[in-house]
C-alpha cells in the first residue's frame, strides 16, 4: 500500500547562509554528527573509524561526475546551455564515452524556445581557445518534449566523447549553490575514489573520505565494497504533490559486481552505506533478487514494489538467488536500474549505518532520513542548525544507525 505522506510535514527553514556554497579547506575536517537510538552527538569527520566495528561492511559509490554542462551559440548569437542527462544513442555509457565523431544524448536545453530544429549550434568559446576551436563541436536538437530534448553531437579531432566533454564542459554543481563553477570544483565536487564517468552530481557523502581516512577505516578491520549507480538530474527535483504519492521518481542505471553481491549477502544487517545513492542501490538488491526468486527478470525496480505488499524472503535469500542468476547467465555483475522511494513506512533489509549529508527541505531525500531513523529526523536537524553545523552538498556529514 503506498504510504500516505504529506511532504508538507517534512519541512524546516533553512537559512540561506548555512548552505555551504564552497567546500572546506580539507575534506575530512568537516562535522560529523553521530545519532545512535535517539542519542545525538558530534565529532570531527576524520575520527569517523572510531565509530565503526570489525567485521562491518562499508559500501561506497564510485561513479565519476562528468563536465555535462555545454555552452552553444546560435547563428544570431543567442545562447543557449545544454544540460546532458544520459546517453540516447548508444545508450550505453562506456560506448558513448568512446564515441568519436559523433554520438546522441538526452538532455534538458535552457533557451530552447530560440532553438529550431535541426539548426546546428557551435560551441561558445569566448577564450578563443585554439585547441577547443579545432574540436569543432556542434549540436542539434533531434527531439523535443517541453525542456527536455535528443542533441546530436559532432565533433572533429578523432577524441572520445569523454574527452570533448572534460575539455568542453563544466561541472555541474547543485543549482542551489547559486554561483558559477570554478576551478576547485573539478576535483572537489568528486570523491577521491570515483572511477566510472556518468553522473551528473556527485555522491556528496563521499566527498569527506580523504586517503588517511580510509587507511583508518580498512585498519579498524572494516571491509570496503563499492558498487556504481550514476546520479540523475533527477535528485535535484523538488516534490512538487502535496501527497508523496503523485510524485515520479527518477530512474538511475547500477552496477554491482558479484563478489560485492556475495559480501553483501553474507553480512546483510552489518552494512554502512555512504551516501543514499548506495542506500538505495543497496536496498533495490533485494527487489531484484525477489524477482529472481519469482521467475521475473531483475532489471528494474519499481518506484512502489517495497509497499506494495508483505515479503517474506530473507535478504540472504533474495542475495543469493541473485548471484545465482549472474552464475547462471555467465555475467560477474547485475546491471539493472531503480526507481525506488524510500520513505516512512519502508522496511530496510540491508543497511544498518548511513553516512550522509543534510538535505533539503521537502525532498525525497529527508524522507529517505525519517525512515532511516524512525521518525527522529526533526531532532537531528534541530540539533544541526543550533550548533553550527554547514548543509546540503558541500555541507558537514553525519552517521546515523538505523531505527526500527
């Protein structure tokens, strides 16, 4: 039954100078906030290792944030910014990447109403730079619907797209920091450990880990795992329905090798996720292996599935149902995506710690915190903005063990 929540009940005022529009001098410096059963205290980042045990798993997300945010120009001199969402043709990801000469995406147009169709637009350069002059890039609009649109890229210089897009493009950071890109946020704006190109933000919890960090936390006896889901657009939509049941949510792509899948599998209840992306990578697993278990295809998870009835498989069961497909298949990893909505009222199957940040107001992503947590969400924000603590992407982190 889906759960009849009103966002409304999920709001606090957040002050416009507690949202950290730049990061710290040091990533692993931030605060960290420690809520265990009701409990609330805090501590600096870099003694993270002190709070975990022997034996748990950490699970980190290692997508890569690519430079989506292209500038062009029309013919008249009008401008207009192309926002890359996802590969449209080829759709996958590493062969789009590897595309050279030309290749299809979709993506949100700002300006659009200037653009027509099939008009090629060129880059804007206003540096003059000769190296990007000679790439050549140009864009048309193959498809519309409202902002979003198919752009067909061309380009000259033989270079992967990967490569057009790091010497052509901007970082995307999160609108609400209400300022440009700058050079410090094409390493900031990116975890030391992100390895696979597709995300269009960064996996925010995982931007205070420095190396010494996770020297400690690999010390302290704790296994780190990562899977790879690429962050969509899609997080930084507000929850526009009064009711949480009109609101659509976004679909992302994952990736989760086998030998992760049987770690998980083996210490489900011991799980520290970094960040609700791998949260919710993590708890769509055991959708999947249901599926399995049901004779259906584990390709996708429905927004709903957790709600729409009672399940009775363990989460050993579903995992491991699931690593016998892969065997059975011949594949050493599930590739899948989900659209799944944690809210009050979800049942965790895997996920015992979270670390994370602080989030908006009203979004899908506090009421992912609230059933974290049992409800308690208000106290820890409460406490957050009596005692200085920094908000939203490039904000302080917290670690909260889940409450049933």
């Amino acid at each position: 039954m889906i759960p009849d929540i009103r966002i409304s009940e999920y709001d606090y005022g957040l002050p416009d100078e507690r949202i950290a529009k730049f990061p710290l001098e040091k990533r692993d410096i931030s605060k960290l906030l420690l809520y265990d059963n009701g409990r609330i205290s805090e501590d600096v980042f870099y003694n993270l290792p002190d709070y975990l045990e022997a034996g748990e798993t950490m699970v980190f997300n290692d997508t890569k944030v690519v430079p989506a945010r292209l500038f062009f120009t029309r013919p008249t001199g009008a401008h207009i910014e192309v926002f890359c969402l996802e590969p449209y043709e080829p759709h996958d990801y590493n062969l789009s990447f590897a595309s050279t000469g030309q290749c299809m995406w979709s993506c949100i147009a700002g300006n659009i109403k200037k653009w027509k169709n099939n008009e090629a637009l060129s880059l804007y350069n206003p540096e003059n730079d000769s190296f990007i002059s000679s790439i050549d890039l140009k864009a048309r609009m193959v498809a519309r619907d409202g902002a979003n649109v198919v752009v067909s890229f061309e380009w000259k210089e033989g270079l992967p797209f990967s490569a057009v897009l790091e010497h052509c493009g901007k970082i995307p950071i999160p609108p609400y920091l209400n300022r440009e890109s700058v050079d410090s946020d094409y390493e900031r704006y990116q975890t030391l450990y992100a390895m696979h190109r597709g995300s269009v933000a960064a996996p925010t919890a995982g931007l205070h880990f420095t190396e010494e960090v996770l020297k400690n936390i690999d010390a302290k006896g704790v296994d780190m795992e990562r899977i790879c889901l690429h962050v969509g657009a899609g997080t930084f939509l507000p929850v526009k329905s009064e009711l949480i049941a009109g609101h659509r949510m976004h679909k992302e792509p994952f990736r989760v090798s086998r030998k992760t899948l049987c770690r998980i599998a083996q210490n489900a209840g011991s799980v520290i996720a970094v960040g609700t992306t791998s949260i919710r990578t993590l708890e769509s697993l055991y959708y999947l292996g249901v599926k399995v278990l049901e004779g259906r295809i584990p390709d996708y998870v429905e927004q709903w599935s957790p709600y729409e009835r009672e399940y009775t498989y363990t989460a050993k069961e579903a995992l491991d149902a699931l690593a016998g497909y892969l065997d059975r298949h011949g594949a050493d990893a599930i590739t899948a995506s989900t659209g799944i909505i944690i809210v009050p009222g979800f049942r965790f199957r895997i996920v015992d710690k979270l670390v994370t940040n602080f989030h908006q107001p009203k979004s899908t992503l506090l009421l992912l915190i609230s059933a974290f947590v049992g409800g308690d969400w208000r106290s820890i924000y409460d406490y957050a903005l009596k005692n200085g603590f920094r908000f939203l992407s490039y904000g302080d982190s917290s670690l909260l063990r889940r409450r049933d």
